[in-house]
C-alpha cells in the first residue's frame, strides 16, 4: 500500500504520529512521516505524506495542542489539531501531490506559523503537524480531509 513513497533518509524518523485518518478518495488513510534532526539549532525537519490523491492541492497546519474535531467545515476528515492553529500558505507552501499522490514540505523551525504571526520553535516545545488537503465525498462532490498527525517534542 506504500510502495510509493518515495523517502530521502535525512535522520530517524521524528514524532509520534497520532490521530489516524480517514480513508480519503483512495479508499486508503494516508501515511504520514517526518524525518530530519529534533535539535531547532539543525533547522531540518521534512514531512512526507503518501497515498493522496494525484494532483490535489494541500497544505500544513501547525499546533501546540492536540484535538479531534470530526468532519470541521463538512470535510470528509477528522482535524487532529487544536487551540491556536497556524497554516502554511505562505509562498510556496501551498502544495500540489504529484503523480504518485506524494508531498514532502521542509519546515523553516524559525518561522512557524500561528494565528497572530510566524514564531521560532524553542527548544523543550512539542508541536503537532497535519496536512489539509482537497478530496472527493464518495459521491464525487467537493471535499476536503486531513492526514494523521504528528508531534514533535525539539530539543
């Protein structure tokens, strides 16, 4: 089910991945990792998701509280997130999945977004990662659903 993930080996996978998903138009969950270095003086941490559908536009959101909100907004997906919720879609940072239904996203830890402006992950902070992303409903209508999460405590 994930022979098309495609992974550069920066570092051990980071994180605990929490909150599963939703199968979304695949009739699959989507799979979810991180990799890169928890230290925030490294600033190398990648986010790879697999199993999307091909060509569809998503982006990350970002918290330091965890939730479960089933369907927000009438998705087809379960938000993982909670509290102050931060959004990358600044340049660049909305995504298309390619072919394979692939995206990678290379965080920057000194600018990560919440809802009152960009702030620099500090050591000892544990922050949770989601990707948003545009479905189908089984009917064919427009839709959205979310990955599996992630939390990563830096050091």
């Amino acid at each position: 089910i994930y022979d098309n993930l495609l992974v550069e080996t920066l570092e051990p996978f980071l994180g605990t991945t929490f909150c599963t998903s939703n199968p979304n138009s695949t009739l699959n969950e989507t799979f979810y990792i991180a990799e890169g270095s928890e230290d925030v003086v490294d600033n190398e941490v990648k986010l790879f998701v697999s199993v999307l559908p091909q060509n569809t536009m998503g982006y990350f959101v970002t918290s330091q509280t965890q939730g479960s909100v089933i369907n927000p907004g009438g998705s087809e997906g379960i938000l993982c997130l909670g509290g102050a919720i931060g959004r990358y879609v600044g340049p660049g940072q909305v995504l298309n999945s390619d072919r394979q239904g692939t995206m990678d996203f290379s965080l920057d830890l000194t600018q990560t977004p919440t809802p009152t402006g960009l702030v620099p992950i500090a050591p000892g902070e544990t922050w949770s990662f989601q990707l948003w992303h545009r479905d189908v409903t089984a009917a064919g209508a427009p839709s959205s659903n979310f990955s599996s999460a992630i939390a990563i405590t830096f050091q």
